[in-house]
C-alpha cells in the first residue's frame, strides 16, 4: 500500500497541511500521519460494508485524529450517490446541506404559472448562492450538495474548482471552506430531484457520522487522561491513587462509553429509516454532544496546564470534541428533534385527554 506521509516536528498539523488531493494514496486509503495521535492509516471501507462498520471505522478516525473527510466519505457522500442513483466519483467526498442556495432550471419548461426556470426539460441546473463551512471542501474529489429547487429537494455535484473557495477551519484546524456559486450551471448528468424522506436521511447521516467521530475522539481523551494520571504523581504517589481524581475518571469513562453505546445503537435503524431512524440519529448527537462538553472538561482539569499547550496531544481530541459538538446540528437542535414527536404523539394527548 502506498500512501502519502505527513511528518510534524509537533504533535499538531497546521491547516496548510491539509491543503492537497494527495490524501488519498488511491480510493481506498487515507493517509498515513505522523505524529503522537494518528501514527497509522485508517483504511476507507468498502461502499458495501454495513453501517455498523462504517461508524467503526468513523470512530477510529475520531480516536486517531485522521485528518482526511473519511466520516463523510463513507457515512454521507457515498450512501447519497448511490440512493440518487448517482455515479460515486473515486477519493475524498464532502457535503452540503444548503436550503437557502438559489435553484432554478437552466432549461425552462413552458408553464402558465410560477416564475421562469421553476419547471425544466430536463434535470440541468443554475444555481446560486454560497455554501458555508463545508468539511474539507478544498481536499475534495466532489462536494454533495442538497439543495431545494422550485419542483422540490435535488442533489447535485460539483467540484471545488467551479466555485470561488474561500478558506475556513474550525477550532481543530480541520478546514471548513466557503464555496461560493454564481449562476453556476450543473448539466443534468450531476443532478437528481430526490424525496424529502432522502433529504432528511442526509441530515441523520451527517449527524451520526459526526457522532461517531465524537465517540472516537472521546475515547482518545480517556486513553490520554488515564495515562496522564498513572504516570504522574503527587505527594509521592500517582494521581490515579486520589479519590476525587478516581471519581473524576469514573465519570469521564462513563461519558464516552454513553456516547459510544448511543452511536451503535443508531446504525441499525439508520439502515431502516423512518420514525425510528429519526429517533436513534437524535439521541446519538444529543448525547454525543452534551458528553463532549463534559469529556473535554474533566480531561483538561485532570491534565492541569499542559493539557491545554499545543505540546499535548490532548488538544488534538478536545479541540475535535468542542467543534464536533457543534456541527451538523448542537444538543440543542436534535434535543427538540428528539422530544417533539413523543410530545404530539403521547405527552400532550395525554395532558389534553379528559379520562
């Protein structure tokens, strides 16, 4: 297996570092990085695999701090293109889930109501309006973009270089890249008009896979904490021995095994779908992201001050948890999600109901 090595003299790579299509030594492999947290190559499974596998190999990449677009390869980009009948395009593919783009039909179809290009002859598309913070846009084979046309929700795909980029990272330096479109024009061959019901299967996606990064990354903060406390020692013996450092640790396991536990439990009504879907995805990054606020706290206050230098590796994972947490929808969003149907459909009834 060839691959493209990535050697820092810190253990953090810079954001310019991501900057290259050479990720990917070929389909099927990310890179090999060398550093303290990521010294091996997580390979891309298989299209054909199950999603349990997938969100395994998404949690390794989270554990790892994989800097390559693997969760939304193989959890997001993939699935969609091939729901949509689409041809999947080799290397790394991200997405966009952008409502608020301007959608019409580049070839109008005659009609006695509604504003030119809002019926088509065909599938062709002019599109625009801006995509904001797309996860590694400018490493990308192919962005998947959702979108909302006059006739209902499409997926198209276009490439970075038929945009204006305008560079962008999270808290982790992860790029996070503007893609900015003007009357740019998708021949019909990139575009499908999709159900809603596939629309909302994107957004579980993304959520999950980021879910499932959150769990890896999570598990990255106990490995380093709990080496951290072992090996340093306090009044002549090792942190680890204190009561209220072993209660802490208790809890920050705790938190992560939640998450991951969360995590699992999705994949097989993901595969499913309906209400069930919505419910397993909602609780999963609910979860997911209360706990990364909890796990990034009790990790930096067992660290002391050198787990928030750039010299710990511990940044590499909490930084991660603290944009994560919040990307493809915070607890706030999916919390709502989670509660409204049980709210219509067995609380208020209930309070409403005269018995």
């Amino acid at each position: 297996m060839t691959t493209r090595t990535i050697d820092t003299s810190t253990p953090t790579i810079p954001a310019d570092a991501y900057d290259t299509t050479a990720f990917y030594a070929d389909a099927d492999t990310i890179a090999t990085v060398t550093n303290t947290t990521a010294p091996d190559a997580v390979a891309l499974p298989s299209p054909d695999v199950s999603t349990a596998k997938l969100l395994a190999a998404a949690q390794e990449a989270g554990h790892r701090a994989v800097p390559a677009p693997l969760a939304e390869t193989a959890l997001v980009a993939r699935p969609l293109l091939r729901r949509a009948a689409l041809p999947v395009p080799d290397g790394p593919l991200s997405y966009a889930i952008a409502p608020e783009l301007t959608v019409r039909y580049a070839h109008p179809a005659a009609s006695p109501v509604g504003s030119a290009g809002c019926l088509g002859d065909d599938n062709t598309l002019l599109v625009t309006g801006a995509l904001r913070r797309v996860p590694w846009a400018r490493t990308a084979t192919a962005v998947i973009v959702l979108a909302t046309a006059p006739s209902g929700p499409v997926l198209f795909t276009l490439t970075p270089d038929q945009a204006v980029l305008t560079p962008g990272t999270n808290l982790a330096e992860e790029p996070r890249d503007d893609l900015h479109l003007a009357a740019l024009e998708i021949p019909a061959a990139q575009a499908r008009r999709i159900s809603p019901e596939l629309l909302d299967e994107a957004r579980l996606r993304a959520a999950l896979a980021r879910s499932a990064l959150i769990a890896g990354a999570a598990e990255r903060c106990v490995d380093l904490t709990v080496a951290h406390t072992t090996a340093r020692t306090q009044f002549g013996r090792p942190l680890s021995r204190f009561q209220a450092v072993k209660q802490e640790e208790a809890r920050l396991i705790e938190e992560a095994a939640l998450v991951r536990a969360a995590v699992q439990a999705a994949a097989a009504p993901l595969d499913s779908g309906g209400a069930a879907a919505h419910f397993a995805v909602a609780a999963a990054k609910t979860q997911a992201s209360a706990s990364a606020t909890e796990i990034t706290r009790i990790a930096h206050q067992l660290h002391g001050a050198i787990g928030i230098t750039r010299l710990s590796p511990l940044h590499l994972a909490t930084t991660r948890l603290w944009s994560w947490r919040d990307e493809d929808g915070d607890e706030t969003y999916w919390a709502h999600r989670l509660a409204r149907p049980l709210t219509t459909t067995t609380l208020w009834p209930t309070l409403t109901t005269t018995p």
